[in-house]
C-alpha cells in the first residue's frame, strides 16, 4: 500500500513543490484533484495490486531468508553457514562504493545485449525460415537438437579454441545460451498459424513475400516474444561459465571469484545481482512486446 | 509345490534368525566419511588417490573398544582446487580435505564463522622448501624467457591458489607494482587452453601445471616458485566435530598417509606408473615431483617453517583485503600426527627436524661410476625398460643419445638444475657447456645458463645441440 501510494504521489505532483497533493496550495479545486488521483487509482488498479502483492512476497522472502539464518535452522536442509541478508547487504554497501563493481555490472549487460541481440537476430529468421520451408527444417533441426543441451559451462574450452578473443568466446556462450529457446519458440509460433489464414491470403493474390511479412510474422510474434523472454534467461544462465573465461570482469567472474575464495555473502550478493539484473531484462522484453504486439496480452 | 514353498519358508526363517542374531551381537552403525582429493594436484595423492587405490585407511582403522559396531563408509569426492574442498568441508558433506597452503589458510579462516565445527591442520601431504612446483609458464613459441620481459603483458592465474601466491611474492620480491602483469585470475583448466590458444601471454598455476603443459608440448616454463624462497606444501584439514569424536580414525588416516609415502618410495616409477592409470596426470610428470630428488618431498609432519609459510600467506591475503585476523598456530593441531607416529613406532621430533627427500642413488652404468652428488646427477627413462640414474648431466645426455642411437625409445630424461637444485626435464632445459667441452651444466632459466657460460668461458646451447657435444665429447 506504501508503495502504491508513493508511486501515486510521483506521478500526480512531480514537482518536489507539490509534495502532498490534498494540501496543494494552488486554486485549483482539490475536488478536481482527488478525482484524477481516483481515476488513475481505478485505471491502474490491476497493476498495483500486482506491485503491492510482489512487494510484500518480496519482503516475506527476505525476512523468511533471515529468521532462517538467523535462528541457523537445520531441517534436513541447513542454514547453518548460508550467509544473512545483513551479510549480504554489508557486501553491497562494500563493493558499492568502489567503481569496479559497477563496471563488473555494466560489462555483463553488454555481454549479455550483444550475444541476445545477435541470437535474436539469427535465430528468428531463422526458425521463420525453417517453420516455412521443411527442406530447411531438416537439414537444421538434428543439428540444433544435438547443440541444445550441451551446457554452456562445457562449451568454455571450445568457446576458448573457437574465437580470437575472450570477449568473443563469452559472447558467444550467452548466444547460444539464448539462441534455442527463441529459435524453437518461433518454430513453435510458425506451426501454430492457422492454415485459414494462409488460404485465405493466398485466394486474395498474396505472393510469398507478403504472406510472410503479413501473415506469418504478425502470427508467430507472440511466441517469438516467449522465446526471447525465456532466451534473455538463460543468457544470464550462462554467464558464470561464460565470464569463467574473461578472469577479470563481469558479475559472473565475480560470483567465481568469490567462490575460489569462499566468501559466501559476495556469492550471495552475485547471484542476487544476476538476478535482479535477469528480472529487468526480462521485463524490457516484455515492454517491447507490449509496444510492438498492442493487439497481444501478454 | 506346497512342501517346496514350506521348505523356502523355513529357510528363509533360519536366514533371518541368524541374521537378527548376528544383528544383535553387533549392531552395526555406518558412518560415512567425505574425504575431498585433488587428484590432478599430484602432491596430493598420498593423501588422497594412494589410500583410495590401495585401501589403506581401512588397514589401519580401528576395530575394537567403541568402533567394535561401527562401520565406516568413505566416500571420495574429487575436485580440482581447494575451494570446492573447503565448501565441501564447510556444508559436513566432507570431513578430511586436501589442498594447497593458500587454499588451506583460507579453509581455516572461512571455518571460524562456523558454529558447528573449525577446521584443524592435521598433517602434511608433501612440501618443497623453496617454493618449487607453483611455476609460470608461457608458449613455446613467445618470446618471453624471464619474468621481466612479461612486464604489461596478460597473465593469468587462479587466484587464491598457491601459485597466485608465488606471483605475488615474486612481484613484492622485486618491488614491482601491483599493476606490473595484467593479472587475471583463470582456473587451470582455463589457463591452460587459453594459454595453448596464445589468448594469454603466461599462466601461473600449481602442481602439476608448471610441469605438466612443457611436457604436454606446448609450453615453456619461464619462473620457478623455488626463485621466491618460500615454501609451498599440500595438507590435510579435517573437521574439529568429526576429530574429537573420533580421534581414532584421524590417527588412522595419517598412518594410512605415512603408508602411502612408503609404498611410493619403494617403487617410484611403478607407484607413477600407478597414479598415471588412476589420476591421469602422465607418469613422467608424476616422476619429476614425487620420484627421487623430486621437486616435492612427502612428509607428514607439520614443520615449523610450514607454518611460517601459512602466516605469510595470511599476510598477503590481508594486504588484499580477502581475510580479517586469523591466527595460524592455533589452527595446527600436531596431536594425531604425533600419535601416529608414536603408534608406529616412529621418532616424529627426528622427521620433523630432518628436510632430507629420498634421492637418486645407484650405480651409473653408462659412465661406470657411482652416484655421489644427486643434485648433479640424471635420470634416462626408457620405454618399458625402466629408470636408469647417471651421475653426471654430462653422463645422462651421452646415455640419452647413444640409447636412442641404439633404436631405444626414450620416454623423458631428467637433470638437475646447476643453480637451483630443481629437477628439470632435459629437452626443456638450457645448457652451459665449457669450450673444452668437458662439463656440462644444465638450467631451466635462459638467463641463468647464460651467466653460467659467460663466468665459466662457454657457451649455452640448446638440449638437441647439448646432445651432440656430450656425444663427441664421451
């Protein structure tokens, strides 16, 4: 409720001048007021039960997470020497206040935009291409069927002998992490349009070209979409193994370095931020979704 | 049918009689034991692979008085550094665990914030007392002969390992600052393809990766550990929850060790021989860290400058900002090793003041003389045939050639580093040959033969070209 209701303030009274909207000094009747301030309450109602709910589950977690430490709950599953969130918390307000960690952080989104975009890219003609043409199918599905589960932590030395440069090896471990699920997704999307559809377009004259560009692509987007949502996941799945190679830089080399030191709360502190970091990705996926799909809920 | 059945009834009755019988007389308790190896870490196999292999630690366990029904059940988990190992530790899934001295310090520190259990340094796996076994090694191909000319250039390490802790020392013996190498912190097995791959221009690691990738063809070692003087050792922690309940079996475990050491003295090249077939680390280089006058010695005893070592290295992990306070002597914990040895009837005081390895010993056959001075001797291993020793550098290259002259297959050749002590594989090594050719002393370092030639009016020449002369000159 707390939040909902600050993030009600921001958005009515963005000047700091006008901090509390009910004792607003303007002549402005505050009748008028409130029932913009009900209005947007009701528009978004949806929304910020949604952001209250996830709040408040958040907070549960955390606070699950430090009774558990605290009182070093053994049942079967021991919290004996799981770092707090306190310990944690301490780790960030430490690695916070040098630079490198932002730039850890800063690195592996770079990484992670430039092998997605690549992956994106590739593989959704690609899967377009293969879902259309079944000579394609067959010639590239046994071969993407026996890359798909090889893990990325197994494709480090290959990914080493590979490419010219580190930063390319790591590249290329994120873009295979994202590349299948978004190359069966749109495969799945393409076999999922109705063939109505493409008779119909078909009676009307359509050629190839604009059964694809008005049928197809339009048609499969939503699963495209999927994939990339999934994609961008296992692309920070990836990154551990992944920035294994790099020994210098990124919030996965972080997580092993702190590892090969065992100091567990920066461990903590590491998967936390490629977390959050995997969440925000996620959702600017899905953002992009909403802009370009208006007609699709997602 | 039915006398059949009746039969099968009673015998099963009986079946379950006398195994509730037996089950009564002693009703057995099985403890499982995690033991953490480094089995690629090849100073650690005594402590580690040899028991396993050769059911040692169920030899010495003991069997009466309270472990009368007790079972003890070992599992043997393997890893490739120490952190793991101490994770391990930490979570109760291991309770004996093996690794290097930096790995070991950060094993105790890490256990003090554990409110079930610290970790005890029980006993040593193998050491070398100069610092020998963490080396830097860079391609075959680069121009790179010491450490000075890898000034700016990317190198990589595992950091928090023993061999980051000989880069550091090096670099501080030096005076050079913290930014002198681009360091980068790599796992061997990461290092190691990189650097085949020349995406690094040198890696640093620990046993046996300073000698293991010169020998696997693409690599030149440029820097020993045994250039910084400080001792570089493998030892055995194990859980103070685990020791205190039963000091017997930690007691056992070290009598295994001791066995262990003892069974690899007796036939070196066998024992590599063995731990090639179990660990997969070559044979060859198994041989030039645990054979004679090897680079590492076994020994389990905890020495004074052992500990001296650890304190250091909890120094340098401070200056780093990686530890707080950690006091190493309280961590060390002589009481099972001395019980050990005073179970098998052996004078522990004496082992521990003594830094005597065993060493190359014999009669050279090819220069008909015996060995008198190990550290200038040689060793030609010839496929199938076996370890012949030679006295002399000079002996060895002149066997070397006119075995291979006679159709033999040689699998490696040893000498003895002229400066350092260090045994080194001869086709890797530098040679000084005096301009009459008589004598002939090898080095692993450029630099070092140089000086040696420029001193003693020779010059130095590679193994191929040192071959030749020994020929002619024998």
């Amino acid at each position: 409720m707390d939040s909902a209701a600050r993030k009600l303030t921001e958005t009515v009274a963005p000047s700091p001048a006008t901090e509390n909207p009910l004792s607003a000094p303007e002549p402005v009747p505050a009748q008028l007021k409130t029932g913009w301030v009900w209005r947007w309450l009701a528009l978004h109602r949806s929304q910020l039960r949604t952001l209250a709910i996830g709040a408040v589950s958040l907070a549960l977690f955390l606070l699950a997470w430090h009774l558990l430490t605290k009182y070093r709950v053994t049942a079967h599953v021991r919290f004996v020497n799981v770092p707090s969130p306190e310990m944690v918390f301490d780790s960030l307000t430490r690695v916070a206040r040098d630079n490198k960690f932002l730039s850890h952080v800063f690195l592996s989104c770079r990484r992670i935009f430039i092998g997605f975009a690549i992956a994106a890219t590739v593989a959704v003609p690609l899967g377009l291409v293969m879902g259309r043409f079944r000579l394609v199918r067959e010639i590239v599905f046994p071969v993407s069927e026996v890359l798909r589960p090889i893990p990325a932590i197994a494709w480090v030395p290959m990914s080493i002998m590979l490419w010219p440069s580190n930063e390319e090896s790591i590249i290329f471990i994120t873009y295979l992490g994202s590349f299948f699920p978004i190359l069966l997704n749109t495969l799945h999307g393409i076999a999922m349009v109705d063939p109505v559809l493409i008779r119909a377009a078909q009676c009307l004259g359509a050629r190839e070209a604009s059964i694809f560009r008005d049928v197809y692509f339009p048609a499969t987007l939503p699963h495209v979409f999927t994939g990339l949502t999934v994609g961008m996941g296992v692309a920070w799945v990836s990154l551990i193994a992944a920035e294994m190679i790099s020994g210098q830089f990124g919030i996965g080399y972080f997580t092993w370095e702190a590892y090969s030191l065992v100091q567990y709360a920066d461990i903590a502190l590491g998967m936390i931020c490629i977390g959050v970091l995997g969440l925000g990705s996620s959702a600017l996926i899905r953002g992009l979704g909403r802009v370009v799909m208006p007609w699709a809920k997602t | 049918m039915s006398r059949n059945l009746g039969r099968t009834l009673a015998a099963v009755a009986l079946a379950a009689a006398i195994y509730g019988s037996t089950l009564a007389a002693r009703a057995q308790t099985v403890v499982t034991v995690g033991i953490g190896t480094q089995n690629t870490t090849t100073n650690t196999v005594t402590a580690g692979t040899i028991i396993r292999q050769l059911k040692l630690l169920e030899k010495y366990l003991p069997k009466d008085g309270k472990y009368a029904n007790l079972k003890f059940e070992f599992e043997w988990n393997n890893f490739t550094s120490g952190p793991p190992v101490t994770n391990g530790m930490m979570a109760n899934k291991l309770q004996f665990g093996m690794m290097g001295d930096y790995p070991l310090v950060v094993n105790g520190f890490t256990f003090q914030s554990n409110p079930e259990s610290k970790s005890r340094l029980i006993a040593v796996a193998a050491y070398n007392r100069f610092g020998s076994g963490n080396g830097l090694v860079v391609h075959k191909d680069s121009p790179y002969f010491e450490l000075s000319d890898l000034k700016g250039k990317l190198v990589s390490v595992p950091f928090g390992s023993a061999a980051h802790g000989m880069v550091l020392k090096a670099m501080q013996d030096r005076g050079w600052p913290p930014d002198y190498f681009q360091l980068v912190s790599q796992s061997p097995e990461v290092g190691s393809t990189n650097l085949q791959e020349k995406k690094i221009d040198g890696h640093a690691d620990f046993v046996p990766f300073a000698e293991l990738l010169p020998f696997r063809g693409f690599a030149r070692k440029i820097f020993d550990g045994v250039e910084t003087n400080l001792p570089t050792w493998h030892g055995v922690v194990v859980r103070t929850d685990f020791a205190e309940k039963y000091p017997e079996v930690v007691v056992a475990y070290i009598k295994a060790l001791i066995a262990a050491n003892e069974w690899f003295r007796a036939d070196p090249k066998l024992a590599s021989e063995k731990i090639q077939e179990w660990t997969g680390i070559n044979k060859e280089v198994v041989y030039i860290f645990l054979g004679p006058g090897g680079n590492m010695t076994t020994d389990p005893t905890i020495k004074p400058f052992l500990i001296d070592a650890a304190a250091q290295d909890v120094k340098v992990l401070q200056n780093l900002g990686r530890m707080k306070e950690f006091d190493v002597t309280k961590w060390v914990d002589d009481r099972y090793v001395r019980k050990a040895f005073a179970e098998l009837k052996l004078d522990y005081e004496a082992q521990l003041a003594s830094t005597a390895n065993y060493e190359v010993k014999g009669e050279d056959k090819f220069c008909n003389k015996p060995i008198v001075e190990p550290h200038k001797a040689g060793e030609v291993w010839v496929d199938e045939a076996g370890i012949e020793p030679l006295s002399s550098a000079a002996c060895t290259l002149a066997a070397y050639s006119s075995l291979k002259a006679k159709g033999k297959k040689i699998n490696v050749a040893y000498v003895f580093d002229s400066a350092r002590g260090i045994k080194l594989f001869a086709d890797q090594a530098y040679y000084a040959v005096a301009s009459d050719k008589t004598a002939i002393a090898p080095f692993l370092l450029k630099k070092d033969a140089e000086d040696y030639a420029a001193k003693n009016g020779g010059r130095v020449l590679s193994f191929d070209d040192a071959l030749k002369v020994a020929l002619s000159g024998g």
